[in-house]
C-alpha cells in the first residue's frame, strides 16, 4: 500500500551536485566546480521562494519563467562576484533539469 511519503518525490542536493557535474561538456568539468553549482541551486531556489514557486504541502505543477529566472541567477551572480558566465549558468541550469527529469520532479512540455 502506498501511502503519502511514497507521492512525495525526493530532491538530493548532494546527488543533484553529482549528477550535474557529470552531465557537464568535458571542456566545462575543469572551469565548473562543486561550488559554482551549489550556488546557482541555491539562488534557483532563492528564486522560487521569492516568486511563490514552492509550497511545501503542494504538489501542483508551476509554470517557470525560464528566461526570467536566468536573468535572476545571473544578476545574482554578478552582485556576490561569482566568476561565472551566461554559458556556464545555462549548462548548469539545463544538467539541473536533466536531474529534476530523471527523479521525476520536471516533465517535458508539450506543444
């Protein structure tokens, strides 16, 4: 019998750093480290909670402003003097969706 924790889907920060850092080009591996993504996850969920994306109790779907959220996490990364670029945000955003997917979290949209 399934009960309440099984629909509850779990988030692993730690397997979501594992997974992006293995999802990287081979070219990125060397300029993108723990932290750097440890840091654009946070400021996603920075971002979520400022924009009522998270609701704890909810398991409703919310629609993303993906380019919205990318402006964010870059302004973001500019005002704390992170040293990363437009690419490298976006590679870990898109690795990040790729484990958000393979946990169940995201599904793809359809058109």
């Amino acid at each position: 019998m399934k009960n309440q924790e099984d629909d509850m889907l779990v988030y692993d920060e730690d397997d979501a750093v594992k997974f992006i850092l293995d999802f990287l080009p081979a070219e990125f591996k060397e300029k993108i480290d723990d932290s750097k993504i440890e840091y654009v996850l946070d400021v996603v969920y920075e971002y979520y909670e400022e924009n009522g994306l998270i609701e704890e109790d909810s398991t409703e779907e919310a629609s993303i402003d993906e380019e919205e959220m990318f402006n964010y996490i870059l302004k973001c990364s500019k005002k704390d003097k992170m040293k990363l670029d437009e690419e490298e945000i976006q590679l870990i955003l898109d690795a990040e969706y790729e484990y958000g997917k393979s946990i169940g979290i995201y599904k793809e949209e359809e058109e």
